[in-house]
C-alpha cells in the first residue's frame, strides 16, 4: 500500500471511531466491530477477541469498566485518546514499529518513559530515583526530538516521570499540544495537580495521570510526608468532575502488601473514579536502599493471587509488573517494549536499571536503540523460561552482572558504590528464594512448557 493510500485510511479509520464515539453506551459493539476489522496482527486479533469476549456479559465488571469509561469521561478526552491510544499507539503504530524493527536490526519499542526533571517536591523513603542528582533536567528542545524521532517509528505514547514531572508543567502542555497524535502519560505524586492543569488535561484530551500511593491516608503520608494523601484526594475529585483519565501507581513492599491487596483500597480507587492502576513491587534502587523493604515471596505470590481476583470482580484495569510477566513473555526494558532516558540524557534500559552506554543528547533515537546495552539486553529476553521470574534486577540479578560487563555500561547513579556483580550478589538470597516459588506456581499451573525464546528475533515480538 503506497503512502497516499495508508494515510488516507488512517483519516477514514479517525473518523469513523470519532462517529461511533458520539454514542459510545450505544456502540460498544460497534467499536469491537471494527476493532476486528483493524486487526491485521495476530496479537492484535487475539486481544480484541478477549476484549469481546469479556465484554459479552453486560452484568460483567468488564462492561461495567467500559461503560463507566466511556459515559463518564469528557467528549474530547474520549475521543482523542481513542485516536492516539487505540489507533496511533497500538492498530498503526506497532506495525509501524515491526517494519523499523526489521530495518534496524534492533526492537522498536512501544512506549519511551522519559524523566522532564530529576528534581521533586517530596522526599519518599527509598524513592527509586533518590540516588540522582536532584538536579538534572531536559530542555524542552531534547523532549520535542525525542517525542517528533518516535513518532516517526511509530511510538505514540510517551510516559513522563522524574522527580516530579509536574515540576515542569508547562512545558509538558506544549509538548501535549505540539504532537496532538500522541499520549501523554505522567507518574506524578500527585501534589501539584490543580484546576488549571485539569483543565488543559480536558482541552487537550491527550494527558493522563498515575497519581503515586502506598495504601491509606497513614500508610501514604508516613512514607510520602504529612497531607499528601488529602492532596490526591482532591487532585482526583477534581479529574473526576471534569471527565479526565487518571490511575495510580502503587508500590507494594513488606509494609503494605495487604493493604494494596485489600477489597477495601480497591473499592476506594472504584469509588474516586480511577481507571487504571500500575502495581509495582519494591526495588531496591535508588535513595535509602533496604531490602527489607521488599515484599516477601509469600506476598509477591499473594499479590498476584490478588491481582487475578480484582480482574474478575472490579470494574478497574491493574497491571502487575513482574507478576504479569507470562503476559508480556517477560522482561519488557532495554528497548524491548519501553526504555527510560532520564533527567540527564542518559539511556538506560529500564527507570530500575540505572546503567547506560550513550546519551541521548549525543545521539539520534534510532541510535539510542541500537547501543550495545540494549542489544545485550534483547539477546538475552526472556531471561527465565519461567515467565514469573522475567525480571533481570531481582529475579535473575547475574543476568543484569552479565550484560553490563559485556556491554560496557556506566552507573548512571550519583553514588556509585558497588559493582553490578556486588549487587547481584546482594539480590542473590531474594532471587533464589521467589524463584522456588514462582517454579512451584509454574509447575502447579502446568505451565512447566517450552517458551519462544526471543534471542536476536526479539525486535518481533509483541
């Protein structure tokens, strides 16, 4: 199909989801409909078949998420994040992605987390950025590059943390205005959010949040300082009554795994209206590193447990990383399917993974994804046939060893005081001790089978 032809398509597939979209209750059906006429990929095929598949059962929490999403929130937010979302990002743009993937001989990835600003307004305990600078930030000409250089691969959707991206605003609203066709998604703490950022979230339509929380008002505040829980309160009430898109993120750790894991904070996200939630579990990178602070393997296990309960009987979307691993067939850094480039330029496969090899101020995007460490990374994916082990930092920490001494990578870390070897050494006794239960699980689960290993095709997967 030549170009004329492909962008005339793309202009009948927009405007037909934005008519669809001015009855949205109505044309659920509808937009499955011709969601499976835009599926040209098998992935994609498969995906919008489950989607039809949970959403047959109108008494279902997957049609009740659907419908709250689609009746509650603004006109222009539902539409244009339908366009950039479901259409740039995922129908054009990873196809788009696999054609340069082919040409570069490297993984294009999906989505780029890129950090506006190392520095914050709050103080967490063991914050995985604690360790930066404090100092580092991204001129608004780098991020407009990075963002106009992924656009041309096809990557539509552009994660923004830090420190705290709210930090810089501003500039984040012009780079919302300037790509239009892009998503725009922040971790932010949450502080910061007023009426008139609310407001550009609405006029723009191309702006969402993940508000950070660790559980409750005392469980938040107690590691995130006095009142920040009252301020997310508010900062929600107010995305809620403008017809925004918002989720949390969550980081379960030995302190407050069962108060994450609860009905009881589930419900309370439902009930303020969020849509989405990123569960993480703890890592210890960064400020005020504390393995003890870990989730045990009985509570990663559990949480997982949990996670695969809400799916089935809450009308939010929850992702789990590292326990949804088998969903993305492991790891998704090093430019697999994400990458983070953070405050200082410095390209690093993971926002865990503090090592890098270039900066992205020296080189073009297509550059960045092909540097050694990425390339060591990818070779490597999956790193566990077990796929509730995917991670290469706590699951499988000599893999993280072996790749940085292969590739040559630096510590990207204001304080650089151990190896990649002494660290994986530390994360050994955890690594060993989740990966007897994880292989229990695998075993029990029948899941014990071969699994595609991605080796040098990685750059094809999905």
């Amino acid at each position: 199909m030549n170009l004329a032809a492909t962008y005339v398509g793309e202009k009948l597939l927009e405007q037909g989801v934005k008519l669809i979209l001015n009855n949205p209750e109505k044309n659920i059906p509808r937009l499955i409909a011709v969601a499976e006429k835009l599926a040209r990929d098998p992935y994609h095929r498969e995906m919008v078949a489950n989607v039809k598949r949970v959403l047959a059962d109108r008494n279902g929490n997957w049609y009740r998420f659907a419908r709250r999403l689609l009746t509650q929130t603004h006109p222009n937010v539902r539409q244009r994040l339908a366009i950039d979302f479901f259409v740039n990002s995922t129908f054009i743009g990873v196809p788009r992605q696999k054609e340069w993937a082919a040409k570069l001989g490297v993984a294009v990835p999906w989505a780029i987390l890129m950090d506006p600003t190392e520095k914050c307004n709050l103080h967490c305990l063991g914050c995985w950025a604690g360790d930066y600078q404090r100092a580092q930030e991204l001129d608004f000409a780098t991020m407009d590059r990075i963002v106009t250089e992924g656009e041309k691969l096809g990557i539509n959707f552009i994660v923004l943390s830090g420190g705290e991206p709210m930090l810089r605003r501003d500039d984040i609203v012009r780079l919302a205005e300037k790509h239009p066709d892009q998503v725009f998604h922040l971790f932010t703490n949450g502080t910061l959010i007023d009426q008139k950022f609310v407001d550009d979230m609405v006029r723009l339509g191309n702006i969402t949040v993940a508000l950070s929380l660790e559980g409750f008002e005392e469980r938040t505040d107690s590691r995130r300082g006095k009142g920040v829980f009252a301020k997310v309160m508010q900062a929600m009430d107010l995305m809620r009554a403008a017809g925004a898109v918002y989720g949390v993120s969550v980081t379960y750790s030995r302190n407050n795994t069962e108060e994450l894991g609860s009905d009881a904070f589930v419900d309370m996200l439902v009930d303020k209206g969020v849509a989405f939630g990123w569960y993480f579990t703890y890592i210890p990178i960064g400020k005020d590193v504390d393995l003890e602070m870990m989730a045990t393997p009985a509570q990663r296990a559990w949480m997982f447990e949990r996670i695969q309960y809400f799916r089935r009987t809450k009308p939010i979307f929850l992702v789990d990383f590292w326990n949804d691993g088998e969903a993305s067939n492991g790891c998704i850094a090093g430019g697999r399917r994400y990458f983070h480039i953070n405050a200082a330029g410095e390209v690093e496969p993971c926002a865990f993974v503090h090592y890098s090899t270039c900066n992205i101020k020296d080189v073009s995007l297509v550059e960045a994804l092909q540097n050694p460490l990425f390339r060591a990374y990818q070779k490597r994916q999956p790193f566990n046939q077990n796929l509730r082990r995917p991670c290469p930092l706590i699951d499988n920490p000599e893999m993280l060893r072996d790749i940085v001494a292969e590739s040559g990578a630096r510590s990207t870390q204001l304080h650089d005081d151990e190896t990649a070897a002494e660290f994986a050494a530390k994360l050994a006794p955890y690594a060993r001790a989740w990966g007897e239960v994880a292989d229990r699980i695998w075993a029990e689960e029948g899941k014990a089978v071969a699994v595609a290993v991605e080796g040098e095709n990685c750059c094809q997967t999905h």
